[in-house]
C-alpha cells in the first residue's frame, strides 16, 4: 500500500525510492543484463522474445518497446539502469533526457545550458510550470 508522500507533489519527478524499487525490480534486472554483449544482440535480435525472458510486467515491456522512458519510471525504472537500453541503442544520456521532455536533444541540451526549467510554478503540482506541460512544438523543432 502506497504511502501519502510530500515528493509525490513534485511535477515531472518520480523518486525512486523502495516502493518504486519493489515495482520495478525485473524491470532494472532486465536493464542490468544488457551490460553482457550477448544478451544486447539476443535483445536486438528479437525484443519480445528476450523481454518475456523476463518477470516483467506486459505494461513494463510495452514501455521498453516503445523506449518510453517516462512510462518505465513510472513503472519502477531507474534511470540509471534505463540508461542500459540507451545505451543498447546507441543513444547518449542527453538525448534520453531529452525525449523525456518532449524536446530535441538540442533544445534540452541549450535549456540545461540556461540554468535548467525555472522553479516558478514548478513547485508543486497544480502551480502550472512547463514540467507540467508538454514542450511546444517550437522546442521539439529546434
């Protein structure tokens, strides 16, 4: 049973913490193995064979297919072990975070650059900061 937490309030954050941790253990194993070349090619070879390999939900493996990486968090990924499938993809940390967003590798890179997405209105859910929105379509073409 899921606990009333502060943090839970916080827009566009979802804390890892042993709640998520328990959710998504077969989740991050998964991700752990494609440290091995050998299962980085089986998974290439065929993702949904590899992925029922695993005790992971249908919900997790649709999200890995679909390398929707918000949805696998929210599923009890941790970023860093999603890092693997990037990895595996031949993608960098920025472009993941990037499409976590809703913008352009570039564009995030020039917001992080910027000091990042202001605090205002990002507090709390319900303060309608741009962590609560999704980016315009003016960042995704930049």
């Amino acid at each position: 049973m899921s606990l009333d937490k502060e943090f839970n309030e916080i827009p566009g954050t979802i804390v890892f913490d042993a709640e998520q941790s328990r959710k998504g253990y077969w989740l991050n194993q998964f991700c752990m193995s494609l440290m091995k070349a050998a299962n980085r090619e089986r998974f290439k070879a065929n993702e949904r064979a590899y992925l029922d390999e695993w005790k992971m939900t249908e919900d997790q493996k649709q999200a890995v297919m679909a390398r929707d990486l918000n949805r696998m968090m929210a599923l009890g990924g941790n970023i860093y072990f999603l890092s693997k499938i990037g990895a595996t993809d031949g993608k960098s940390f920025q472009q993941m975070a990037g499409s976590m967003t809703g913008m352009s590798e570039e564009a995030y890179r020039d917001m992080m650059i910027g000091g990042g997405r202001s605090i205002d209105g990002n507090r709390k859910i319900g303060e309608h900061g741009d962590a609560q929105r999704p980016a315009s379509s003016e960042s995704k073409d930049k």
